[in-house]
C-alpha cells in the first residue's frame, strides 16, 4: 500500500468529477491524498485560500502540502498556515526554501 499520493495539475481538467474519483479511489484503498504545493502558493497569491481549502475538503483529500518556494513566506507565516491547516484536519507536510 502507498502511504501518500500527490496529484500535479490536476485543477487543469475541464471536469473536476475525474479528479473526485481519483482521489475516492485513493483513499478507499487507505491512501493520503494531496495536490501540489504549487496549487496552495497559486490560492495564496490570489488571496483565496479559503475557497481552496472549501475545494480540497470537498474533493476528500486529506493532506496538504504547504510551499514558500513563491511567496516567500516567513518562517512565522509558514507556521500559522501549517497551524491552521492542521486545525482545519488536514495532514501537512511542507517543501520548505528555493528549488
């Protein structure tokens, strides 16, 4: 069994619905399930994070990866979002300085 799938791109489909099955699938067979930090910086940036988080706890997944590569959050920032996003039940794991 796989601990941890991360899906990349996946907010590109043109049918969300594919998405939501995947990451059902995944988690039936006991799976976290995660998008890229890449999606979290991108809802950061437009100051929609809120509507992100709405989306993930919708689509079922669980875990969320928290990035600064972008934003170049603080270490105080990065621990407030880590924080809140474990409050909110998700697990974090984060993909800390530049690439």
């Amino acid at each position: 069994m796989v601990d941890r799938i991360k899906l990349l791109d996946t907010l590109w489909h043109n049918d969300v619905r594919i998405v939501e099955r995947a990451i059902a699938a995944y988690r039936e067979m006991g799976s976290n399930a995660a998008l890229g930090g890449t999606q979290f910086e991108i809802a950061k940036a437009q100051g929609k994070m809120q509507q992100y988080l709405d989306l993930l706890k919708r689509l079922g997944v669980n875990e969320v990866e928290v990035e600064n590569h972008a934003s170049g959050a603080t270490l105080e920032q990065t621990r407030h979002e880590i924080k809140m996003m474990k409050n909110l039940g998700f697990k974090v794991v984060a993909e800390m300085g530049k690439k």
